[in-house]
C-alpha cells in the first residue's frame, strides 16, 4: 500500500499553520505600518495646511489705527495660550474679521484649533 502515514499528515499540517501563522503576521504588521504611516502624513498635511493658512493671514494683519495688532492670552494651562488677530485674508469670509487660534486637549492629545 501506498500512502501517507499518520506521523507525515501532522508533520505535512503542522507545516501548513507555521506558514499561515507568518503570512497572516507579516500581513497584520505590513496593515499596521500602512496605517501608521498614512496618519503621520495626515498630520504632515494639516501641519503644513494650518501653517499656510496662519502664515498667509499674518501677512494680511490688519490692525486698525490705535488699535493693538495682535492679541494673545494666557491660560492657566503651559503652552496652551491664544492668539487673536484681526485678518484681511480670512479662510472662510470675505473682508477684515477676527481670527483666533488656540491648542486644545482633545481626547487628551493637544489640537490647534481655529475661530473665525
């Protein structure tokens, strides 16, 4: 008789999950990667997206005539101060406005967020 014994099937199936078990780590560890790096240039974007904006708006400061150009706060808080500043070139409307900006704790990791 020909065949395979029971000895060679477990060796042949313990073989078979060894594989599997590799694949499906590299593949989960390659998804991790993946995703770790499209969050990083997430951040990268809206970093560089934010600092544009903020740059562009500083070049446009309008600061009518005996009035403060920039206004910042301190908070309780270190490093999370505001700054609050009158714009001709506002991301959302048209003329002068009022613009602020301020690093908030948001699901306990710090936010830039802004106000028009």
């Amino acid at each position: 008789m020909r065949g395979f014994t029971l000895v060679e099937v477990l060796v042949a199936l313990g073989l078979v999950i060894l594989i599997y078990a590799l694949v499906g780590f590299t593949t989960l560890q390659v998804a991790r990667y993946t995703r770790r790096s499209q969050e990083a240039a997430n951040r990268k974007t809206r970093l560089i997206s934010a600092s544009n904006q903020l740059r562009w708006q500083l070049r446009c400061l309008a600061a009518p005539t005996g009035a403060q150009a920039l206004a910042g706060q301190r908070t309780d808080t270190e490093g999370r101060d505001r700054l609050r500043f009158l714009t001709s070139r506002p991301a959302k409307d048209r003329g002068v406005v009022e613009v602020a900006y301020e690093i908030q704790e948001v699901d306990d990791k710090p936010t830039l967020m802004y106000r028009e």
